[in-house]
C-alpha cells in the first residue's frame, strides 16, 4: 500500500479511499484471534473484496 496526495501521483494499481481500505482491514482481519479461525477459502476472500466493493479484474484473486 503507498498514500499519495493526489490521484495524479498514481502510475499503477488501483485507487482505494481510506473508508473502503478500512472497512476491508475490518472483514479481512476482524476474526483472526478467534480460537476458532481458519483461513478462509479463495471464494470466501472475493467475496470480502466484492462485498467492499473492490471488483474487476484487478481484484479477481482466481
């Protein structure tokens, strides 16, 4: 991850706002001290990034 000032700074990757990046630290770490954790499926993590929001083809973990 790298912040930038502004979006003209960007050359590469993908642009995400600080509530989305957030919310994704939430789901995608949110459980992990549970006794019961397990990693998680491929498709159960696209489906986090998709239910955050973060879809295309960039995003696609398959």
């Amino acid at each position: 991850m790298r912040l930038f000032r502004s979006e003209e700074e960007v050359t590469e990757g993908e642009l995400v706002d600080l509530t989305t990046l957030a919310e994704l630290a939430r789901r995608w770490y949110g459980n992990r001290l549970d006794p019961d954790w397990r990693p998680r499926t491929l498709a159960e993590s696209q489906a986090i990034l998709d239910s955050v929001g973060l879809t295309g083809e960039f995003w696609r973990l398959d």
